[in-house]
C-alpha cells in the first residue's frame, strides 16, 4: 500500500483537527507501554508485576467468574484497576466516541433474510446499521471489496442510485452478479484487485467499506482520496493484516509528531483481540489445550539455555483427545527439543495450569489498550483524510454486542 506525504490545505485549522485527539491517545499509549507491550503468554513476570505489586496481587485473586464479569465491562474494569494506577481514571474520556446518526435504526435498515443468502444473521445486522449510518446516499457508490455484494444490495435498499463492488474472488463475483440480478438490484459486482496500482473506477462518487482488512481498508483512503472521490465511509478491521515490518502512519501531521508510538504486529493484533463467547465444551478445550502448551513451554525452559518463550506452530486435531505428555512429545519433535528420559508429567501440567490462569489475568489488564490502540489507528487515518481536504466525522454505528468493530469514518470532500 503506498503512503502519500500530503500537502495540508489552505486554511486548515489544527485546532478543530482529529490531530489533538490522536496526540492525545499517544501519548496516554506511551506512558502505559509497560501493561500492554508485553505479551502474557510469552512473558511470564512482565515489568508491571514489580513496579505495581498490589495489582498484580489483585489480578491474582480474581475468580474466573470475576474474570468474566470485568471483561465484559471495560470502562468499569479501568476505574477499578485506577485504585492501582490512576491515570487510567482517563480511560472512559480517551475512548469515547459519540453515537451515528441511525444508531438506534440500523437493524430496520438489514436486507431480508430471505434475501440474505448464505449472509450471517449477524453480518446482515452489520451491514443494515452500516447503511442507515452513512445515509443519506443519493448517489453513485464502490462496495470495497464486497464479496457477493450484501453491503451492496443493502445501500441500495438505503437509497444509493446504483452500486458497483470491487472483489477479487471470481466466485463470489459470480454469485453477487447472480443474487443482485435475482433481486432486480441496480448492483454490478466486478472482478479487481483492490491492491493494483492499476485501478479501474467505474464512475462513483462515494466509496464504501465494512470491514475490509488491513492494507485493503488504507488502500481506499489512500487510492479514494487521490481518486478524488467526493466521499469515504469507512469502518476499519484487522489492522494487523498487510504489509511486513514496522507500521506506517498515514497522516503527516502524526509522522511529523514528537514522540510517536512505535507500533508492531503485537500491538496491531491487540487492537483487534477479543474473547469470542463459544460452547462449553469448546471452551474447556481451549483452556486444556492452552494449559498444555503453556506446560510445554515451562518445560523448553527449564530445559533451554536461553529460558525464553518458543513458540509451537498449530497442532494436528487428533492431539486435542490425547494426553499432555503426547502433545509435548509431539512439540519437542517439532521443535527439535531434547526430553529427557524421565519427566515429571504431572509437575509440568501443574505448572502450565497455574501459568494458564496467570495469563488469563494478565490478558484482562492488557486488554484494556485494546480499544485506546484502535483509536490511535482510526484517528490517524481521520487526520490523513482531513490533510487530504475532507470533513470527517469519526463514531460509532453500532452497539458492540453486534461488532467490537463499530468504528466508522465518514470523510465528505470539502467545497
């Protein structure tokens, strides 16, 4: 994805710019790097656990079913842990972003379900408060890498004059041409590499993307703004998927900046981490499986010279019915580890599950920068948009039981 060192426009004002906002988030980042730079399943005694002793204790004696009832309340949990550190009394005025227009409409707003082939019951909801989010729509509009175009269909049924989609999976081009067809819709999906420095735009005004991830969300601020198109609507996802090696900003102004966070892959998973709700047997062995891993892992240590952290690669399923000792013999092969002939089985299961339970903990402070991380990532692109000659409005369109990802960008080009 290229990055355009943009030329500020005449008359912009910094004082009314997302810039303060993202210098803001920054640098409360900064000053927190030693909770969420460190990965729990990797590093068993993080820096924080010395320098903020009562809290590590805290967290320690935390119930699972207190576990639980925090993560499901962050800005609760913030104020909480404030007793330990209090700037993070800040957190719910860092983070909080107002309500979209249609917030409350955006289910009315889903296609159908019988219109809704092989669409998620969840997804259509998404799409459906996308829509009524970025409304009015009386124009020409892209559906940025689109699948088979549900987002697509749902503008029109918002009152988009026509929608064209950009996909690059032939089949699923096939199948949105089928289903927009099927349903008389002005929707033409087109078969594009959204990444070609070669794009071909078909005559829109207004491009559109609901969760494309990564690089291909940024490639449509980037290539839409030097289009020219007259309006983005964006709602970010998976910033972590793209390009290898260190982060780039988008914006000058934040490259430009004193003190800027030096983002990684870690952090950029981070923003996007959360604890999905599956079925209790699924749940009990990934927390088997987990323990396990993390047994192996006190094991190659004491073992190892080095003591650090080796990741396993994933492992064969029929694992998953066996025993410790079978998974770590499986581990230590890949791995080339050298057991030796005598092992204490239970020992090194016991260690994993005390360890298993410590990350747990970890992991719920940690994930407290989760959403501080998004937003440093959105406003960047929020203030790239303004260098580009936009008006941006930056919210939530949705309620986050129905996307953690409910952030969306709305840029109209100035006149």
């Amino acid at each position: 994805m290229r990055s355009v060192r943009a030329v500020l426009p005449e008359g912009f004002d910094i004082s009314t710019s997302f810039f303060r906002q993202w210098q803001a988030v920054n640098d409360w980042l900064l000053s927190h790097e030693a909770f969420w730079r460190p990965v729990p399943f990797m590093e068993p005694a993080p820096d924080w656990c010395q320098q903020h002793p009562d809290l590590a204790n805290w967290l320690e004696q935390l119930s699972d079913a207190e576990c639980d009832d925090w993560s499901e309340r962050a800005s609760a949990f913030a104020q909480e842990v404030a007793r330990f550190v209090p700037a993070l009394a800040d957190y719910d005025e860092l983070v909080s972003l107002p309500k979209l227009p249609g917030y409350e409409r955006g289910p009315q707003a889903a296609l159908r379900e019988v219109q809704a082939v092989d669409m998620p019951g969840r997804k259509r909801l998404q799409a459906g408060a996308f829509a009524v989010s970025v409304t009015p729509l009386n124009s020409r509009v892209l559906d940025w890498c689109c699948g088979k175009g549900h987002l697509a269909r749902t503008l029109v049924g918002q009152g988009a004059e026509a929608v064209f989609g950009f996909e690059w999976d032939a089949e699923l081009v096939q199948d949105g041409n089928r289903l927009a067809a099927r349903y008389g819709d002005p929707v033409s999906v087109i078969q594009q590499d959204v990444m070609s420095d070669q794009l071909r735009w078909p005559a829109v005004h207004h491009g559109a993307a609901l969760h494309a991830c990564g690089d291909l969300h940024r490639q449509l601020l980037v290539a839409g703004s030097e289009a020219g198109l007259a309006r983005l609507s964006v709602s970010p996802c998976c910033y972590h998927l793209g390009g290898r090696g260190a982060y780039g900003l988008l914006s000058q102004q934040a490259r430009d900046a004193h003190n800027v966070l030096e983002m990684d892959r870690a952090g950029l998973r981070l923003a996007v981490q959360e604890t999905v709700t599956a079925p209790a047997r699924e749940r009990a062995q990934s927390a088997r499986i987990r323990a396990w891993r993390l047994g192996f892992d006190a094991l190659q240590r004491s073992l190892s010279e080095s003591g650090r952290y080796l990741p396993v690669p994933s492992h064969p399923s029929r694992l998953n019915s066996g025993r410790f000792e079978a998974f770590c013999r499986w581990a230590a092969d890949k791995k080339r580890v050298v057991l030796p002939a005598e092992v204490d089985w239970p020992c090194w299961l016991a260690a994993g599950q005390k360890r298993s339970r410590q990350v747990r903990r970890h992991e719920l402070l940690r994930h407290l920068f989760r959403r501080p991380l998004e937003l440093w990532l959105v406003l960047d692109y929020a203030v790239y948009l303004e260098e580009q000659g936009y008006r941006v409005d930056v919210g939530v369109f949705c309620e986050r039981s129905l996307t953690p990802r409910n952030i969306l960008l709305d840029a109209v080009k100035a006149t």
